[in-house]
C-alpha cells in the first residue's frame, strides 16, 4: 500500500474552450503552475436528499438517497507575478484589455464582464496517484488581503460541472518568481496618500455569486448542467492607525461615496529596472461602517465599505503589468 504525500500536489488552470470540457494545463517556464498553500480543502460535494415520510414504528429510520453533485474547491496561494495571476484575474473579471508600454512591458487590465457569463476553468492537479481534475469551474468569491505581519494572500472559492479522477496527464512547472510581502503594498483612499492614512492591514473581496443549477438534463451524472454568476459585487476592509484626518471621516459620516487604489509591487524585474506591478481599483465604493478602537496606545480605526462593478468611470479594475503579450495563455 503506498502513501501519497500532500507536499508533492501540483496545481494548474487552464480556460476551457467549451465548458464542462476538459482542458489540460500547459507547463511554460514561470507560466502558470500553482504552488498552493497547504492543507488545500477540496471536494465533489455529494450531499444527501433524505425522505420526509413518517414511519409506523419507532425504530425505523429515515431514508436517505445521494443527492445532485457539486463540485467544488478551496484555492488559497501567495501573489506571485506570474502567468497563473492573469488566468486568476480573468476568471474572476471575465474580460481584459492589453496596452502596450513601449519598453518590453504591457498593462492588462482586467474589469468585470457586463452583461454575459464568466469564464469557466479546467483545474488541474498532479500528484504520485494520479490526474484528478476539476471541470467547468467558475470563480465564485476570491481575496486578496494584506497585513504588516506577513505575505500577500490570495484565497478562491470555486464552483463547477464536475470531476474525473482520470484525467490525461500535464508536466508541472512552478513559479520561481518572489510573492510579494506587505512593504511592497501602497494603498490610497480617496486621493490621500498612505502618509496620511497610516494603513496597517487591507483585503479587497469579489463575490461574483456564482449558481452551479441543477435540471432535469443533468440527473444522469448528478452534476450542474450550468454555472453562471448572478450578479457581483466588491467589499473592502482597511485598518489604519488615526492620525487626525477626518476627510474620510466626514465622507463615511455623510454618506458620502469614496473611491480607493492598491498598488502592489513585485520584486522580479520584467526587463531593465522595470518590475512587475499590480494596480486594483475601484473607481466608487459605499462605507458601510467605521469603527475606532482606543487600546493603550495608538487610536485604530477600521472601515468597511462596498462597491458594485458597474461599468465606465465608477468601474472595479485590475490592471497587471508584465512583460507578455498576452495577459493569458
């Protein structure tokens, strides 16, 4: 009997051309293998539909029967600039935008698609037993958080169409580029500048409020027939230390909307001095509470607030700076 170790996981992604159709990851140097954190939850849901008829005697239990699939699956790593965060980016925006730089770099800018679905994705994963993979998956809600103590975060939550345990097999290349820390990390609220707000930790949340809907054409494999998002929305959490500027303040007091600009800097050099870059933004944002704490030493205040991701000026970006033509392949 073999053991099969957890550390040797390998994880990829790859857009499906049709979905619900396997697609199989391709290994390229620094190009898109995730190196995720570990313990990585992840399962078919097979839930249990249970009869509500009474019995005639005490001992008689319930009747349960396995219910519709569902697949699904937890994928949390550190934010690294390579390709694997573009395929992250489309699949929780849907749509995507190239400009040219003009000195070996290009800016992608990703921003939530309007009016129709999102992309679905083949999950990949290798390890000594075999293939498995994930089909149709569809970013329900990702997080991309930051504090003083510690890394960058990225955490997803995945819906899909189904699973195979036999899936063909695909090479694993990693990443070997650096995941950004919190130094590298400058956020802004409402045109002020973080010597203003002193920020000491942040996360930016998509719920893309993805249904993975059963019907009748789907009862003879138990999985969804169709995965689509329902709609969508941005929640943002900043805390900082107060340092007497009340311009958000007043704004949060009056109802006032506010905006908000991250810009996280890598450490690698695409070409020359030029680093990657990531700049998410959101052009519009509600506060929908502010809370300050007086411990026994610096006055912290939290806020929260909400932005939908409408389109034009008020729109919820991503903007990726990297040395591809493309911002997914």
């Amino acid at each position: 009997m073999s053991v099969y170790l957890g550390q040797l996981l390998g994880i990829g992604l790859m857009k499906e051309g049709s979905p619900g159709v396997y697609n199989a990851p391709v290994a390229e140097p620094n190009s898109g293998h995730i190196r995720p954190q570990l313990p990585w939850p992840t399962l078919p849901e097979l839930p249990k539909i249970y009869s509500s008829a009474v019995g005639y005697a005490v001992e008689m239990p319930q009747k349960g029967v396995p219910g519709p699939k569902t697949a699904k699956a937890k994928l949390n790593l550190d934010m690294e600039p390579s390709v694997v965060l573009g395929h992250l980016l489309m699949a929780i925006h849907g749509a995507y935008s190239t400009a040219d730089n003009g000195n070996g770099t290009y800016t992608h800018t990703f921003t939530r698609k309007q009016g129709s679905n999102l992309p679905q994705y083949s999950m990949g994963m290798k390890y000594q037993g075999g293939n498995p993979a994930y089909l149709g998956m569809m970013c329900n809600t990702a997080k991309i958080a930051w504090d003083a103590k510690g890394l960058v975060k990225v955490e997803t939550d995945w819906l899909g169409q189904g699973f195979s345990d036999s899936e063909a097999s695909w090479s694993y290349s990693p990443s070997l580029l650096s995941p950004i820390h919190f130094a590298q990390v400058d956020t802004k609220l409402g045109g002020l500048s973080d010597v203003d707000l002193t920020i000491t930790a942040g996360s930016i949340e998509w719920n893309n409020k993805v249904v993975a809907e059963h019907t009748a054409q789907s009862l003879t494999n138990g999985w969804p027939a169709v995965v689509f998002s329902s709609g969508g929305e941005a929640k943002i959490t900043l805390q900082m230390i107060y340092e007497g500027s009340e311009t958000e303040i007043a704004k949060y007091l009056a109802g006032t909307a506010s905006s908000m600009a991250t810009t996280f800097g890598f450490a690698d050099i695409i070409t020359g001095s030029i680093t990657y870059q990531l700049v998410v933004t959101v052009g519009n944002i509600s506060f929908d509470t502010y809370t300050r704490e007086m411990p026994d030493g610096a006055v912290r205040v939290q806020l929260t607030a909400t932005a939908l991701p409408v389109s034009g000026a008020r729109a919820i970006s991503t903007a990726f700076r990297d040395g591809q033509v493309n911002g997914i392949y």
